[in-house]
C-alpha cells in the first residue's frame, strides 16, 4: 500500500456515488474504488448482522484493490456496522452520520432537527446519540423512509410519484417546527429537489456528504497517507465494482457523475 493507492468507497447501490462525487471534488488527486451492493439492494430494513457480515464482506473485497482507507458510504451500514468494521481491519475507516450529526448540530438555529434515513438509521437512534453528544438540548425528529432508495435505484428522480411519497413522510415534520433536515441516507440527495419542494426554502437541508469528504481529507493528512500525483483521466483514477445489475449502474452513474464511467465490473461478493 502506498499514498498513491485508492480509497475503497461502499454501499447498498448507487446513493454511495453522492459520496464518493463529493470525495472527487474536495480531494481530486485520490484514487477511488467504489463498489455498489446492487444484489442485495437495500440495507435499510436488514438486520443489524446481515449488514454488519454484509460489510465485512465488503472491506474484504476492497482489501484486495489495495485500498488506504475505507469510506462506508452509507448511513445505516455506518450506523450498524462501523464499530465492527473498525475493530476487525487494520485500515482506517470512517462513516458518514458522525460528519452528517456534527454538520446538522453546527447548522440549526432553532434546536430542532429532523432527520430522514433508512428503518435501520432511524431505529438505532444513532444520529440523535452523536447529536446529543455535541448539545444535549437539540431536539431530534427521526422519520424512516423506506420506499425512497427503490424510487432512486429505479431512476425516478423527478417524477410524480416521488412527489407524493415525499410529501405523505414528510408532512408530519410540518407541525415539528424543525429549521434543519438531514438527509440520513446517501441516496436521498439524488431526490434533493422534491425534498426541498415538499419541506419549503426555511428548512436548511444537510448532506452528510460535504463533511465526511472533509473528514476523509483531514484524515489521509494526519496519517500522511495523501496522494500527489496527478492523473489524466477519470478512468485512471475511479474503478467500479457491483455485485449485479452493471449495465444498469454504469448508465446511472454515468448520468450523476461529471464525466462517463467507461466499464463496471459485476464481482461475487458472496466469495469474500
Ligand atoms: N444508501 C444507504 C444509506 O445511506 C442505504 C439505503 C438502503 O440500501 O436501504 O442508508
């Protein structure tokens, strides 16, 4: 492993890409390994095991691209599974609630946050946990959203369907008085526009995104583990793996991403 090795970035499919964009605008000169869990799409209303054996699987797999540091790019394997992960592997690992709690904490006005994620996110309490550990007097909302990561892996981004989902989950927020919303899960801020829609412009929203590609900077300077290199082309630097579905994860990707993502490897995640 040296500096100019990659960072291994997960998740259940495609919501892992917000992250992993963010990561390339903030840190451009690393490499990245990305891999999408499409077979077994979604976490979010699996068992703490499942996802924790899920992610070790995961890591196992990125350990042999070589990875310097892991992202779990997705709330509720972070929020299930990064203990776990931590205490196992040798490599540096960070999720994305912990940057996601500090980000909302630092934004709210009022003390009342809402938060949107997964079943799994939002039963662990885990961004309430790491909130209260920042200011024990914010209020916190939390409300699963199951049927959004199926309408974002099926592409419906902007469509009526979503507009009304949107606004059956969100229309108990309205009466919460909350002035911060995050996006508990990494495939919410692909329907950012609907949800910005449903909860109006006075609700500041967050992306955990923005601080976890801070945290991952901070991270490979403290462990003098950045890479200075430079490369000429995305294709150099960005590899991406799935455990199904390749065709239709590269066209997703390749309409999110600031550039085209040539080819996408399917792997059995299963033999790791
Ligand atoms: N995007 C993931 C998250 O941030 C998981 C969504 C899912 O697979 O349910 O929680």
């Amino acid at each position: 492993m040296s500096n100019d090795s990659p960072i291994g970035v997960f998740d259940s499919g495609v919501g892992g890409l917000t992250v992993a964009r963010e990561i390339m605008r903030q840190i451009p000169n690393e490499r990245i390994v990305y891999f999408g869990d499409t077979a077994r799409v979604p976490y979010g209303s699996k068992s703490k095991d499942t996802i924790i054996r899920y992610s070790k699987q995961i890591i196992r797999f990125l350990l042999t691209q070589n990875v310097k540091a892991i992202v779990i790019a997705c709330n509720t394997a972070s929020a299930f599974a990064l203990e776990e992960c931590k205490k196992e592997f040798d490599i540096p690992i960070i999720g994305v609630v912990k940057p996601g709690a500090k980000v909302a904490s630092e934004a709210t006005n009022n003390g009342r946050i809402g938060i949107i994620g997964t079943e799994g996110t939002i039963n662990s309490k885990i961004y309430s946990e790491f909130i209260h550990e920042i200011n024990p007097d914010i209020k916190v909302f939390g409300k699963p959203c199951p049927l959004f990561v199926p309408l974002v892996e099926e592409g419906l981004l902007n469509d009526p369907v979503t507009d009304e989902i949107a606004s059956r989950y969100l229309s108990e927020f309205k009466d919460k008085d909350i002035d911060t919303l995050v996006l508990g899960c990494t495939h919410y801020p692909l329907i950012r526009s609907t949800v910005r829609r449903t909860v109006g412009d006075k609700v500041t929203l967050v992306n955990p995104a923005y601080e976890t590609a801070i945290e991952l900077r901070h991270l490979l300077d403290k462990k003098h583990i950045a890479n200075i290199k430079e490369y000429d082309s995305p294709s150099q630097m960005y590899k991406f793996y799935v455990s199904d579905a390749a065709k239709k994860f590269k066209d997703f990707a390749n309409s999110i991403l600031p550039f085209d993502i040539l080819t996408t490897q399917q792997i059995n995640i299963d033999e790791y």
